[in-house]
C-alpha cells in the first residue's frame, strides 16, 4: 500500500524545509536520507565520496531507502539528488509512496544558492555563472525529476504555509491515483480512478505543471454535451472557463473532414504549440482528440476523461488514436501517449445499459486472452456487476487498464505482444463495416467477434469446447446478444481491409484457454465461413 511522501527537486528547492513542515502538519515522522547517511557513516557526504567513492554511497543510500520504506507508518522522506537516478531505488519508492517534486524557476535558485554560497559545485561563481549552470544542471537532471508524480512550484512570493496548504490538495487528488501506463517508447503517464474527481481537475492540471502555462480547450461530443452538462462545465471551469468544442456525436463521424473543423476552431482562436486538449467523451472523440493533439502544430498534449465505460478500459490507455476511412475503421492515426487519463465513476450513472453493456464486453476479453482469474472474478460477480456497484466496477477498470497498461509497456506499437488486444476485433470490425457502424456499438460487436474467434480456434483444435462454452455462458449471463446472421462471402470481403492484416495475410488472434491467446495467420476460408455459425440466428 503507498503510504510514505518522498521529496525530490534541485538544491534550494525546499525539499527539506517543506518536507518538515508537512510532516509537521501530518504528524508523520521526516527523514532526509542524505542526513541519514551522514549519521550513519560518521563523516559528510563529500568525504564519503573522496574517501569510499560514489559506489559506497549508492549503496549506502540504496540501503537506507529499502529499510525506511519497510515502515508501515507513513513517513515524509526527502530524497537526495541522484536517488531516483538509480532504478532498483525508483522501484522500492514508486511501490511505497507519492512523488513530489518541488521546483522553482533558476534565478530564484541562484538567488537562494548565493545567499550562503556553501554548494560544492555552485561555490566561487559570479552571479551570471551560477546561473548559467544551474540551467544546465537543470536540464541535465529533467529525466530524473520527470519521475516524480506531481510538481509544485517553490517560489518566494508564496509563504510556507501556502505551498503545504497546495501540496495537501495535490495528494488528495493523488489518492485517486491507481496505476501508471509506462509505453515500450519511453516515458510514464498515470491512470486516475475514482468517484467525482473531476471537480478537482486544477490538481491534475497543476500537477502536471500544464496550468497555468498552457491554453485549454475542451472536445466533447452533442450528445456528451446534453447528458454530461453539469460534469463538462466543471471540467471546464476547473481549466480556466476555457472554451469546449463540439464533433457531431457518432462513429459515422469519426472523420479527418469533422477533424479539420477542430484544427479550424483553434487556429481561428490562437491556439498554439503551448495549448492541450482535455477530452471529455466516450471513445470515438478520444481517437479523435488523441489524432488532433497528435497532429495539431506537430504536437500538442492532451489529457482523457473517458465518459464510457468502453473507453475508460480500452481506448483512453494505450495511445492508440485515428479517425475513420471510407475504406475502413481507424486507417488514418498515430501512435500519441496523453498526459493522463482520468476515470471519473460519477459519469457513468448517465451511461444506458447497451453501453455499459459494450464497456463489460472489453473487460471479458481481458480475462480472456490475459488472466483467467480475472476471467473467474467476472463469473462471481455477473450479479454486482449488473448493478453496476461501485467498489466491483472500481476493480473492474483498474485491473483491465493493469493489463492493458502491461501489454503497452511491453509493445506500445503492435509489433508482437499488442495483438491481444485484438481478440474479437477481427470479426467484430467486420461486422461494423457491414453493419455500416449503425447496428451494434463497438463494445458489442466485439462480443459478438469473440464467438466467432473461440468457434475458430475449437476449429482449429486450438480451444477446448468446454472452454468456448465457458465464454459464451458469462457473456450470455451479462447480456450480451447471442446472434446475427452474417453473409459469410461479405464477411470475408470485409475482413480483407483491416489494420490488422499483414501484407499478403491474415491474422487472427485465437484463445488456447482461458487467459492465454496466439496469433495466427492465413485461417483457411472454409474455417472461417463456418465459424461464424457460432453466432448465425437458428432457424424455427
């Protein structure tokens, strides 16, 4: 459980004083690990490096991190500059408690630095060259500092009490923190899940040192707009009273000419490269958004607060963002991380059944094609589920976006392991496309793939029968439709222009058993022709 507070941030940043005042405020214990290894070692740190080297005081502080944090009192820690530096320490704090990183801007740090000129490696300089430094020792730290989860800035205008009467907000939103998505590219963005968070976006917005440097704009859809009022207007005060933009609601418009009218919005409106998009809607105008942010000035960020359930487990992580083609679903996009992605319980009170309904047809493919105990949770809790009771669908999202956040950091950019994901969609897809996307939602038309692909891999002696019944009986005990009666030469038609397929073949993504599935290519015509009886409607 994370409990402790670790402090990290350039020299006069603060870490020590205002890690003692909020421990103070607490009533938590505070430690400052360098002073730690002072103590320790008998002598300082700069006698510790001349006479043992830099090895022994790693260890040192290696050793000093993992015996604190084993405390099951929460604690506030001020770590020392290079501590976050060292993976095996990221690790044990990450596990065990928030980050925060205080920062001040460089000539407030020179400043505070010349007052004693003290500092080993900022000592005898001019003005001009302690502050020349200190930038570039800034911008070669960043990477370290960038670890941290949030940011607060230490200025001179603010007294104490003011910055820990900030940073007790901050970690109050932070509670609502439940995972990071780290992508196989680099970098970390984290997964907030929680009930009525949104009123406290300025947090995030704060944190994430976006506000108030950023412009803010807000995407949504009409319908979102209707449903969602109360909720969108609070995300938008929290950003500024920034203006919100609106796509016509629906897959059908899912475009790069509705996308364009976006990029027109803000061009007309002075949106610059300094500008990030909050998106507030299910998963359509996350793709959408996402593409625009991805695009717009080569680059701008953005933030998710998914509105469905769908997307709050599947399409809000993992960066994969586009807008559709008449040729097929998704053909135009990018691969783009948000800065974070923020799931808001309180809206899906609003959610109708037959979407909630395809949000839960993602969460079964998860336990499928990942964790058969999930798989196992989900067939105990059909009921709670149902009922849609809060601390089931907290667990139900969190785990889901664990899973997915695993796969991503493992291959973000389906080249291997990523094309899990794709169970069902396949088949799902193609039922979209001839459905012209107006008959099912995504969520369901997947639900409906799955039936497919389990019937293919019974086919294939891949999948136990027992297995595929197994499936079948929870999605049916949740509600899913059992049937749709497909032209099976159309089907085949369609499935020949997707994502997915690689040149010159076909790829499905077949389950062995429960939790575990496999890629495999070129499925005779004649299989899949038949599998898709799996779901044709049983004549009378």
């Amino acid at each position: 459980m994370k409990q402790h507070i670790f402090f990290t941030g350039f020299m006069a940043s603060g870490k020590s004083r205002t890690g003692r005042a909020l421990a103070e405020r607490l009533g938590y214990p505070f430690i400052d690990t360098d002073a730690e290894i002072v103590n320790r070692a008998g002598k300082s740190i700069t006698d510790i490096f001349a006479q043992d080297g830099e090895a022994v005081f790693r260890q040192m502080e290696h050793d000093v991190i993992e015996e604190i944090t084993k405390n099951e009192t929460p604690q506030v820690i001020s770590l020392g500059g290079g501590a976050l530096n060292q993976p095996e320490n990221l690790k044990i704090i990450r596990n065990s408690g928030t980050i925060v990183r205080l920062w001040a801007k460089p000539e407030i740090l020179s400043e505070r630095i010349g007052r004693k000129n003290t500092r080993p490696l900022l000592a005898n300089l001019s003005d001009e060259e302690r502050l020349a430094k200190i930038k570039t020792m800034l911008k070669e730290r960043e990477p370290i500092y960038a670890q941290a989860d949030f940011s607060i800035e230490s200025t001179n205008d603010a007294n104490e009490s003011h910055v820990i009467e900030r940073l007790l907000h901050l970690l109050k939103f932070w509670k609502s923190h439940a995972l990071d998505v780290l992508p196989s590219s680099g970098g970390r963005y984290p997964i907030f899940i929680g009930k009525n968070i949104i009123p406290e976006t300025s947090c995030l917005l704060e944190g994430l040192c976006l506000s108030p440097k950023y412009d803010f704009l807000v995407c949504t859809d009409t319908t979102i707009a209707k449903v969602q009022n109360e909720a969108l207007h609070q995300l938008r005060g929290q950003a500024g009273r920034c203006p919100i933009f609106k796509f016509q609601a629906g897959e059908r418009n899912k475009t790069l000419h509705n996308l364009n009218q976006l990029f027109s919005f803000m061009l007309h409106r002075g949106y610059t490269r300094k500008s990030c998009l909050l998106q507030f809607s299910g998963g359509v105008v996350g793709d959408m958004a996402g593409f625009g942010a991805a695009t717009y000035q080569r680059g701008i960020p953005f933030i998710q607060f998914p509105t469905t359930l769908l997307s709050m487990v599947d399409s809000s992580v993992g960066g994969k963002v586009a807008v559709n083609h008449p040729e097929g679903k998704n053909m135009i996009g990018a691969f783009y991380q948000p800065q974070a992605v923020v799931c808001d319980l309180s809206v899906l009170k609003t959610l109708p059944w037959n979407e909630y309904l395809a949000g839960l047809a993602e969460v079964v493919k998860y336990g499928v094609i990942y964790d058969e105990e999930f798989f196992s949770y989900i067939e105990q809790h059909v009921e709670d589920i149902k009922q849609k009771k809060n601390d089931i669908l907290r667990h139900l999202i969190f785990r889901s976006c664990q899973i997915k956040a695993e796969v991503v950091s493992i291959d973000e950019k389906e080249s291997g392991l990523r094309a899990i994901l794709n169970y069902g969609h396949t088949f799902g897809h193609a039922i979209e496309k001839l459905t012209n996307y107006e008959m099912f939602s995504h969520g369901i038309a997947v639900s409906l793939g799955m039936r497919v692909a389990a019937r293919v891999a019974v086919s294939l002696g891949m999948l136990d029968e027992s297995a595929e019944k197994r499936q079948n009986a929870l999605l049916d005990a949740l509600g899913f439709p059992k049937s749709f009666n497909v032209n099976t030469e159309a089907a085949w038609n369609a499935m020949a222009i997707d994502k997915k397929a690689e040149k010159g073949s076909r790829v499905y993504i077949l389950p062995t058993k429960i939790g575990e599935v496999q890629k495999v290519v070129n499925v005779d015509k004649d299989i899949i022709a038949k599998s898709w009886s799996a779901i044709q409607a049983k004549e009378a």
